[in-house]
C-alpha cells in the first residue's frame, strides 16, 4: 500500500532570478510525480506539495542541494492518498505572502530583517510562564473559527491583504507595549507579520518557530492549542488528535464553511472531523 506524504515549507532569501527557480520547481515535481502549490518571489520560496513517500523523499533531496535553500525547515506530515493535490501550480509572484505589501519586507541571506524574535514552542511555553502574553492570529479570520491558541486575538480578515489595515486601524495599539506572539499555519506569514507590527512601534514581538505544524507535534492537545488546523490542500483540516473534540467543546461544535464552499464538522461520533 502507497504511503502518502506532504512536505510544507519556507525560505527567506534573496532570488537573483525567482523564474529559473520556477522552471526548476516545476521541472523537478513533474519528474517525481508531486502535486502542490509553489510561490516563488525575489524574497524566496514557499511551498506546500505532496504524494508518495518516495517521489517526496527525491523532491526533498534535490531541493536541499541548492545551496540557499539546504537549512530550510522541511515540515513532514501525514498525506491521506493521491487527492491531496490533483494539480501542480508553481508561480512567481510579487510577495511569497499576499499581504499587497512588498515594500515592507527586506531579507538577507539570514532571512527577514527586522522581524520578531523567535520562539521554539518549549521557549513559548517558558515565556507563558513568565509573563501575561498576547496571542496574535497571523491567519484569515475563517482559519481561526476552527482553531487557535488560547485567549488569541483573531483580527477581522478574510485575506491576508486585511491585515495591514486592521494595524493601522489603531484597534491594537494597547498592545504595543505588550509581549505578542504571532503564530500562524507554519510560520511564513508571521516572518512578514511581526516585521510589519515592529515596523508600528510594537516593542515585544515574537512568532512562533514553525507555527502550529511545529507546535502540534511538539504538544498536540495538551498544550495551549485548541481545535483543528486548517490546511492548504484537499484534506482541508487536521486535528492533532481526537483530544481536540472530546476536550475542546467551543472549538470543535461549530460547523465551519470554508471559503471553496466545503463544510468542515470537526467532531463526528468517533471524535474526528471531517470535511464534505
């Protein structure tokens, strides 16, 4: 029986010439076989793609063998067979993330300059405990009524575009001299987030380090995480275990519809969500 990965992904990095890297991501799914979503921008790569264990493991192998891109943090999951990513899509855009921003962002070889300081999810958890932290959803609003941290400030967006008016709008500056900590799917959108709350007079910032992927695997359900985690691919949703139904009733009782129109109902008889 075919056993199916999924392999989610970042680097920032300045990219002399993001179509040739184009060329080569395509080049290099379709010669293994894997499906995905690929963005590249003269900042550098994100990617999510999937399918069988072994074409990922090729994937994964070349990838690293490009010298910018040998230290990225690859993010391993659980693929639920060859449907997870019918297409393969890798374009070259303006900004890795939509945020209609890219005058905001300026990287190095080390990454983003000027953004939060990292958090590992053990140091979360030592910060939790040493301070009254602010959680800030670095997500759309939709991904954050099926899951969050605990007490999160969800801003009110749909798409990541809204995030630059919502800090403007001055309805967090009670934060600014606060310790926040920004957190989102696997960290891409926080490098870029924390960078634009920093750049508004935010003295404290800190993102999660591989987001909730990483902090999931780390914790699952018996840390400070509730519900499910939305996912960029046809398996929609993902829960860390069936923990998140039995134990989390605010989260897992309400039915989300997604913006593609799917119904996600995250707690069915036998505690696992599902998406129609």
């Amino acid at each position: 029986m075919a056993v199916y990965k999924v392999l989610l992904y970042y680097c920032f990095t300045p990219l002399a010439d993001p179509d040739a890297i184009r060329l080569w991501q395509r080049d290099l799914c379709e010669s293994v076989g894997l499906g995905g979503r690929i963005i590249i921008a003269p900042h550098g790569i994100n990617a999510t793609v999937g399918g069988e264990l072994s074409a990922v493991k090729k994937y994964w192998r070349k990838t690293r063998e490009f010298a910018p891109f040998r230290d990225i943090d690859f993010k391993w999951s659980d693929g639920s067979g060859p449907d997870d990513f019918p297409r393969l899509k890798v374009r070259v855009r303006e900004e890795l993330v939509g945020f209609g921003a890219p005058q905001e962002v300026s990287v190095d070889e080390h990454g983003v300059e000027g953004g939060g300081q990292h958090l590992t999810p053990e140091q979360l958890h030592e910060l939790v405990e040493q301070k009254q932290v602010t959680f800030f959803d670095g997500r759309n609003k939709w991904e954050a009524d099926i899951g969050r941290f605990t007490g999160a400030i969800v801003p009110d967006t749909r798409t990541s575009h809204d995030f630059v008016s919502e800090l403007d709008s001055g309805k967090y500056d009670h934060l600014k001299d606060q310790p926040v900590v920004t957190y989102c799917t696997g960290g891409v959108r926080c490098e870029v987030l924390s960078a634009m709350m920093i750049k508004r007079g935010f003295q404290e910032v800190y993102q999660l380090d591989g987001g909730i992927v990483r902090y999931g695997e780390k914790y699952g359900d018996s840390g400070l995480w509730e519900g499910s985690l939305y996912v960029f691919d046809n398996r929609k949703a993902v829960t860390f275990s069936a923990r998140a139904c039995r134990d989390r009733p605010v989260q897992s009782v309400r039915r989300t519809i997604f913006p593609d129109g799917k119904l996600l109902e995250p707690c069915l008889q036998d505690g696992v969500g599902g998406v129609r």
